[in-house]
C-alpha cells in the first residue's frame, strides 16, 4: 500500500513540475532522435554495402554490426534527449539513467553477438568441409552466446541495483550442486565440445562405431546420430562415442583393395609365370586405379594362389565394386583364352588296395 502512494506521489511531482509545451517538445525531441538515427543508420548501411565490393573484413564486420542495430538504440538516445526537456524527481532521473543504460547494455550485447556470428563465419570459411564448418560454428556459437548473455544479463541486473556478487555466489553454489548431479549430461556436453574442436568426424562421414556403422547426420550438445546402411537412425551418447574406437572412412583419399584367386596345380609353370602380368593388366585397363603388386603367393590345399593390391582413386564404395567387377570380368576371359582353370575345392578319396581317386567336392 506504502508503494503505491510513493508511486502516486512521484507520478503527480512529474505532472506538476512541467508544462503541456514542455512534454511536447519531449516527445517531438523523442520522435526527431528516433527518425534521424533510423535515416543515418540505413545511410551508413548503404555506403558500406557499395564499399563491401573490396572485401575488406573490417568494413563487412562494421556492416553487420550496424545491420544487427535494434529500435533499442534509437528509444535509448532519444528517451535520454527527451528528459532534458522535462523536470523530473530525483527518483524519476535515477530511473530513467538506468533505462538508458539497460537499452545500450542490451543493444551492446546484440551487436557482440552479431560479431561473434561473422567472426565464427570468417574463422572457418576455408580449409575445411562444409559439414565441418556446420558442427563447428552451431557448437562454438552456442557456447559463444551463452556466456555473451550471462554476462548482459548480470549487467543489467546490477544496473538495476541487485546485489550482482550474492547472485553469483549463490549460483556457484547451486552450479556445483547441479554439476554433481547432472555428471553425464555435463560429460557429453563438454565431449560435444571436443568433437566440434578436434574433429574425428563431421557431419556426411561415414563412420564405424564397434559393430555400429553409418552416415553422421546430425552431432548434438547430448548425442550424436547417424543413418546406418539398413536405413534406421542410431543414437549415441558423446561421451560413450569418444571412449569407442572411430573408423572414419569420410576421411580416406583413396581405398586400397586386395584380392586373391586360385588355379588348378596342373597349371604350366610359364603360365604360372605369367599370370602376374595378366592380373597386371587388368588392373591398369581400368580408369582411376594405381596398381601396386601382383605375385605368386603360395601353395594353397586345393590351389595355387595369388595375391594382387591396387587402390582406387575414388573412395566411394560403389565405385570400388565397379573396378573390382570389371577387373573380375577381365581375368575370366584371360584365364579361359589361355586354357588356365580356376581351382575347386577337391579332396582325395583312397580305398584299400586301389590307387587314390581324385574327387571334386562341390564348391
């Protein structure tokens, strides 16, 4: 009850100490401040829009800045310019100094934030892929915010008046508490962090998680998701994620890819010699493959065996399958025009008295 009569008193002091002309050249000076900060803002963005062809990084981050400039600023300035004109309380100019100074607090901490955007943007605009930019400028700049906010909101709390030091005591306090409470959430929201700094993966990698594997679609400030290859989304926890052993095949140049074949033991020892440049040259017939070896490489049970390396250029997984094929294909015609057999499996069947019979088993 005691406040509303202080509030009601003040009121009439205001209304009492100034004329109807005095509050009209208030409200015009609040309306001529507000139009021509409006006009010099919208003028200075223009100018430097026409200067932005330089691509100089201090002009664009003035660009943004400016572009990032609220109604805030302009009610600020003029608000402040209009009580000039007025006779207020002592209590009423103390109130008014501090809404002037919350409005440029909060205008202030617009223009930070708009910064940090075009800093981040600037920061990670080159030598990096764009799922990498993504993960990390959404994390940093989520970080990035938080703490620009806490401390503008702490700054107009204490140019409120609040006792600012108790609040961040008490909320010290209650931030261990919650940190105890709350230890996993807290693992994973700083092992999200180490993702978006160290980067084992981005997002469109193709990675292997123990027997998970996938896509990575999205990394979170609590899990990670990706598209396994049957389709469905797999939800991991960060910090569980950085305890595993990643493979991460976004990350290869090329694929390097090994396979063997076998013949029959009745084949000539200068077809034997030869077959390592048959398999030679059908590696190198196909676009986009280095060859690396091809040797005779022992003697198998059913077989004589060879081991041949190449690597794709190409990554991608499709495209390995394609060359393979094709190689394939190639030493099926070779071997057939040369009379030379792939090996079965076979087994030897001895009866009592009679000499051994070869048997071909089925493969």
């Amino acid at each position: 009850m005691q406040e509303n009569t202080d509030r009601m008193k003040l009121l009439r002091q205001i209304l009492n100490n100034n004329a109807p002309e005095d509050w009209l050249y208030a409200l015009l000076a609040l309306t001529v401040c507000m139009t021509l900060f409006e006009l010099l803002r919208r003028l200075v963005l223009r100018r430097l829009a026409r200067a932005n062809g330089s691509k100089h990084l201090v002009l664009q981050l003035l660009a943004e800045v400016i572009a990032g400039t609220r109604i805030l600023l302009s009610a600020a300035i003029g608000v402040y310019v209009a009580v000039q004109f007025l006779d207020l309380p002592a209590a009423a100019e103390r109130l008014t100094d501090r809404l002037f100074i919350g409005l440029l607090l909060l205008q202030a901490g617009f223009w930070a934030s708009r910064a940090l955007d075009f800093w981040l943007r600037m920061r990670f605009v080159q030598g990096e892929s764009e799922g990498s930019r993504a993960m990390t400028r959404s994390m940093l700049t989520f970080i990035g915010r938080l703490g620009l906010w806490s401390l503008v909101i702490l700054l107009i709390l204490d140019n409120m008046g609040l006792n600012v030091t108790a609040l961040v005591a008490s909320l010290g306090i209650g931030g261990v508490a919650v940190a105890l409470a709350a230890q996993n959430i807290l693992g994973d929201l700083f092992a999200s962090l180490s993702i978006a700094l160290d980067k084992p993966f981005v997002l469109n990698d193709f990675i292997i998680v123990d027997d998970l594997m996938g896509t990575v679609e999205h990394v979170g400030l609590k899990t990670t998701r990706i598209r396994s290859l049957s389709g469905e989304q797999i939800v991991l926890a960060n910090n569980d994620l950085l305890k595993s052993r990643i493979r991460n095949y976004g990350r290869m140049s090329e694929r390097r890819a090994l396979f063997t074949i076998g013949v029959t033991y009745d084949t000539p020892a200068d077809a034997l010699e030869a077959l390592p440049d048959v398999i030679r040259a059908a590696i190198e017939a196909q676009a986009g493959v280095r060859f690396d070896r091809a040797h005779f490489k022992g003697f198998g049970v059913h077989s004589l065996d060879f081991e041949a390396v190449y690597y794709v250029l190409d990554p991608g997984f499709a495209t390995y399958m394609d060359v393979q094929q094709a190689i394939n294909l190639q030493l099926v015609r070779e071997l057939h025009a040369r009379g030379i057999r792939f090996a079965l499996p076979a087994r030897t069947v001895q009866l009592q008295g009679s000499p051994a019979l070869p048997t071909a088993a089925a493969s």
